[in-house]
C-alpha cells in the first residue's frame, strides 16, 4: 500500500528525518508514535505531498485514495448528513449526474454503480457514524453553523470515515471526543476495511485499534508488531540487552586498555601492546537506546489536611441561565482523599458540574457544604489561552515568587515538568504539551485540598501522560477527572460518577461495564439506560472509607493481576497458533510442493496436526481461566 523509503527532511535548518524507511502493507493498522516535536505530523504532511522531502520517496498503490480530517472545521448551511454524505464524492458525483442524463445506456451504468457501492445505505451509514460520535437523529439534521468549533471537527472526522478512503490518516482523533465517542472510534477503526496510520497518544486507542507500532526517534522510524504495550515491553526488552552488551563491551575494552597503557613502553610486551590497540580501534563504541523520557510532574500537597467532607451536595441545581438549571437534584459528598472520574456524553453536564466544583458557577438551589479554607484548583484545556505568549513559564511563576530567590522560582519550573531549556522559552514557541505543563503548574501553585481536571491530556504525549498519572497519585488531596483517556481513568481514578439524566449520580460499576453499555448501543444518558448498572440517585455516606476503597480494590488487582496476564498470554498464543495453523494450510494448499518437496508435505501436515492439538488445549485453558476469572469478579462485586 505504502512505502517511505530512504526519507530525508529537513525544517528550518532542523533534521526531522534522515534517511527514514517504512513499508506498510495493504489493510494494516499503524500506529505512528513519538514524542512531541520528532516530525509524525510532517511526515502525514509528505505522504499527501504538502511537503517535499530533501530526499528520498513515497511509494503508494496506484489510484490510491488517502484520505484525513480536514484542517478547517466545517460551517455554513449545510445538514451534518448531508456535509458528511458529500465526503464520498463518486456517490455525489453519480446522483448528479443521475439528474440529467438522458442516455439509457448511462443511466444503466450510473445505477449499477451506485449499487456496487451500496450508495442507496449511504444515509445509514452515515448517521450510524455520526451517531456515534456523539450526534443525535435531530443534531444530523441542523446545519453545521449552529455547532462549535470542537463538535464540527467530529463531523470533519465522521466525513472522512464515511468516505472510506484506501489510506486513512488520522492526527491525534480523540482530542476532540469524549470518552463515549473515544471508546465507539477504538472499535469503529478496529473493523476498518483498510490502511490506516494513526497519530496518537492515547494507550487505549493504540491498544485496541492498532497492529503494529511505527517509532519514530532519532530521525529514523522503526517498526513493532503489536500494540502499544507491546511495542513498550518490546523496546525495553531490546533497551536491556543493549545496555547488558555495553556493560560487557566497556569491560573488554577497558582491560585492554589497561594492559596498553602498562605494557606499550616494554620492549617485551610491545607487540602484544600494538595488536590490542588495533584491537580496541575495530571495537569503536557501543551505544544504547537513549531513553528521552519526560520530566517528572509534582503537584504541591495542601498545607493544611481538612476534615471530611471537604464538599457536600445536598439538592443542588446549577445552570447558565435562572430557571433552566442544566443539572439537578445533586446529592454528593467528595472527602479529603477521593479519586472520582467523572462520565457521560457531551453536553450532559460535565464541564457544568467541574466548573460548580471550582465555584465558577453558584447553585441555583439546594446547599453546598465546604470548609471556609478550601482550596480548589481547576484545569481546562481552554485556560491554555490565558497564557501570555511572549513571556516565559520562568516570567509566569516569578510573580507568583516575588520575595524567592531565582533558584528556588526555576525549581518551582522544573517541578511543572520544564527543564532548563524550556523554562526561559517564550510560550508562543512552546508545544501543546509544555503548554499544559505549565498550566497546570500554575493551576495547582498554592496546594489545592481539590483538583479538578477537564481533559489534561490533550496535547500530552505518552510519557507525559505517565508523568501526570504518577504525580496524581502522589498527590494527597481529592481529584475530579473528566477525561476521554481510559487509561488515565483505569490508574487515577477509584469511584465513578455519571452525567446522565440531568443531574450527576455515583455509576455502580467499572470501566469494563461502562464500555459495554457504550458499545451496546444503549443510551448512557438515563439512570435506566441499563438494568444490570445500577446508578444511585441519592447515596448516603459509603459505609467504608475511600482510602478503604482503594486498598481493597488495589488488593483486588493485585490478587487477580497473576490471571489475567496468564489471560493475555493464552490469547496471544492463540493467535500465533492460528497464524502459524493458517500458514501451514497455505503451503499445503500448493499443488507443486507434492510432487516436488514431499519430505515438507509430512512435516507440514505433522505440525499442522501438532499446532491444532495445541490450540485446542490452550483454547480450553483460556476458556477455563476466562470463566474463573469473570466468577471471581463477580463474587466480590
């Protein structure tokens, strides 16, 4: 489908990519990974030919069709339906030509074409896509004016999965969905019927949807079969041996230096002295992987530890405009230690409800309880525009520091993630990610008693992401996520709430129940969406403390870890298995190799014979292990 071959590019006077090879086979799914700055984003940009490379080529099938999410958010007039409808522009171009034609013999060829491309389910197809990131029956059918930036941009992306093109590029496609339309794209492009390359950060997606991983580093892109934890475990296992062969390399090497530099002068040893010496010129250096990994992030601590309930809800109703509360009937508490991630579609109230929490709206009515020395800190992606471009992260804190020396302000930079070399750089120059470092360094300055995050991990990539799980669970104090990054959910977070049904209410279950009433197709946005969930309208204080809570489940994890990595592993070989059983069949299947090779023919129809035997018992293991499982999860639920 696609070749990169011996690619060299350069931008402003800065090598992004030397001599950079990648041969991605028709219908595969990729997975382009990298940390922020290393050219992922250019390189689309040199596969479309908006870029021309100081060297080498792209290679793509003949009459290809490369499609990706435009870069101007769709406007005007037109019906979601039908700006997405107009992405496949051979239907379009068909039906209006269908309108005029007068030879029958055209006609007849219009409409057995517009059959062969199931033209007459296009309407189907695409609502259910654009049903599933997010629009409704009635949201297809208003013109794109009425929506904001944020939302167009999904039916930009709705426009080019519908059009289906034979090389789908996708630059970072769940930035702008919620968890809800993040879970329904993962499976959406995991049934996808041909290539795709995906620009992500996000571990869940390049978990579920992808087959292998492109690195790239270094200005060179290196192939990984599998998903990102795969491609992780891979490299590290490859960093390991690297540096195990360097430890033994720089032993060699220094023992003969050591015996040169006692022996070169001695008439004696002097032969064996100069053979060493060409010996340590032919073995030049051995280098390692270098692990470019992110700077840590820390969010201070409260000074003061409050009692608990730090907030409580008793009845409360909140909204933009008086009398047309957007969320109601509230009844919550929140104490000192919580880790709450909070769900529901967009426009159900999320962001209303994170910014109540962060008192930038007042309740309508009903009570909210809270210590007078409650600190509340609240981050959003939008508050990114309120730094000041043309001065540095080091400018932002001094403020915020007059009386400090100026080596206790940078060390306070450094603790936002930002090392020397970013804190004295404009922000204007800054990426998306440093961006959100410091954000969030200035958002959390004075030690909060709560943190409230709206998608932090916008613009992070990976191991930033790391960096913000760990520093969130170093923090002591209470956290409120909204995030469409499960696995950010799955490490943070230990109590889930729903948005559903206008008012905000605790979700009895996991995020395993909660993806599989998404995908099922079934409205999240009632309490009765589904009658095995059950969602709590009014709870009254847990009868365990959260600290409790997370103990337990930590020791659930812990206890049930060992099971579901055996899990893994069995569903691993089960399709190595059926690859290898797959291949066997192919070569058997070739009419020549009997007459040829018949020796091969028994030795393949022997491990034909063996694999199955051993799929079939690893099959039943899998079945045996799965069921243990799924009872044992049940039983403490």
């Amino acid at each position: 489908m696609l070749s990169i071959n011996s690619l060299t590019f350069r931008m402003a006077g800065r090598l992004l990519l030397e001599d950079a090879s990648l041969s991605v086979p028709s219908g595969t799914k990729i997975g382009l990974v990298g940390k922020n700055g290393t050219g992922k984003t250019t390189l689309f940009k040199i596969i479309t030919g908006d870029l021309a490379p100081e060297s080498g080529s792209i290679s793509l099938v003949r009459n290809a069709r490369v499609g990706q999410v435009a870069q101007e958010a769709p406007g005007g007039p037109d019906s979601l339906l039908d700006f997405v409808l107009r992405a496949d522009k051979e239907r379009s171009a068909l039906l209006t030509e269908a309108e005029t034609a007068t030879d029958p013999n055209r006609i007849s060829e219009i409409y057995t074409r517009l059959g062969d491309i199931d033209a007459y389910s296009a309407e189907a197809r695409a609502g259910t896509i654009l049903s599933g990131l997010g629009f409704d029956a009635d949201a297809q059918q208003r013109p794109c004016s009425d929506f904001s930036g944020g939302w167009r941009m999904r039916v930009a992306l709705a426009a080019v999965l519908f059009s289906e093109p034979d090389l789908l590029l996708l630059d970072e496609p769940t930035n702008y969905l919620d968890l809800e339309g993040t879970l329904w794209l993962q499976a959406y492009l995991k049934k996808y019927p041909h290539t795709i390359i995906i620009i992500s950060h996000d571990r869940e997606l390049l978990n579920e949807s992808v087959e292998m991983i492109a690195h790239l580093e270094h200005r060179t892109i290196t192939a990984y079969r599998g998903g990102y934890d795969v491609f992780e475990k891979t490299r590290r296992e490859k960093q390991l041996l690297l540096e195990k062969g360097k430890v033994k390399h720089d032993a060699a090497r220094k023992h003969m230096e050591a015996f040169v530099e006692r022996f070169r002068y001695k008439a004696s040893k002097a032969k064996q002295a100069q053979s060493r010496l060409k010996a340590l010129e032919k073995m030049g250096t051995v280098t390692t992987l270098i692990d470019e990994t992110s700077l840590p992030i820390r969010f201070p601590p409260p000074e003061k530890v409050l009692a608990p309930p730090i907030m409580h809800f008793e009845q409360v109703s909140v909204g933009y405009t008086p009398g047309e509360p957007v969320l109601k009937n509230i009844n919550l508490r929140i104490d000192d230690d919580d880790r709450i991630g909070l769900l529901g579609q967009n426009g159900n109230g999320k962001s209303t409800f994170a910014k109540l929490l962060a008192e930038r709206l007042s309740a309508e009515t009903g009570t909210i309880t809270k210590p007078s020395k409650l600190k509340v800190a609240y981050f959003a992606q939008h508050q990114l525009d309120e730094l000041k471009p043309a001065q540095s992260a080091f400018e932002h804190v001094r403020p915020l520091m007059p009386q400090a020396h100026e080596s206790k302000v940078r060390s306070r930079v450094a603790q936002m993630g930002l090392g020397s070399d970013k804190m004295d750089t404009k922000v204007a120059k800054l990426s998306g990610g440093e961006k959100a470092r410091l954000m969030l360094g200035l958002a959390t300055f004075e030690g909060p008693h709560l943190l409230i995050l709206d998608e932090p991990t916008n613009h992070l990539d990976i191991d930033s992401r790391q960096a913000l799980v760990k520093a969130l669970n170093d923090y002591p104090g209470a956290v409120v996520i909204v995030s469409h990054d499960r696995s950010l959910l799955d490490a943070s977070v230990d109590r889930l709430w729903l948005a559903a049904g206008g008012t905000i209410a605790p979700f009895e279950g996991d995020m395993d129940e909660y993806r599989r009433l998404i995908l099922s197709g079934k409205s999240a946005n009632t309490p009765a969406a589904t009658p095995e969930i059950e969602i709590v309208e009014t709870p009254s204080r847990p009868a365990i403390s959260a600290q409790d809570r997370r103990r337990d489940a930590a020791q659930k994890r812990e206890a049930l870890a060992p099971m579901r990595k055996k899990i893994k592993d069995l569903e691993a070989q089960i399709a190595k298995l059926n690859q290898e059983i797959a291949r066997a069949e192919k070569a058997l299947a070739d009419p020549d190799l009997y007459s040829e090779d018949p020796g091969r023919v028994s030795a393949l129809s022997k491990f034909r014979a063996d694999a199955e035997k051993l799929l079939m018992s690893t099959e039943e293991e899998w079945l045996s292990l799965s069921a243990e499982l799924e009872s044992a999860m049940s039983e403490d639920a």
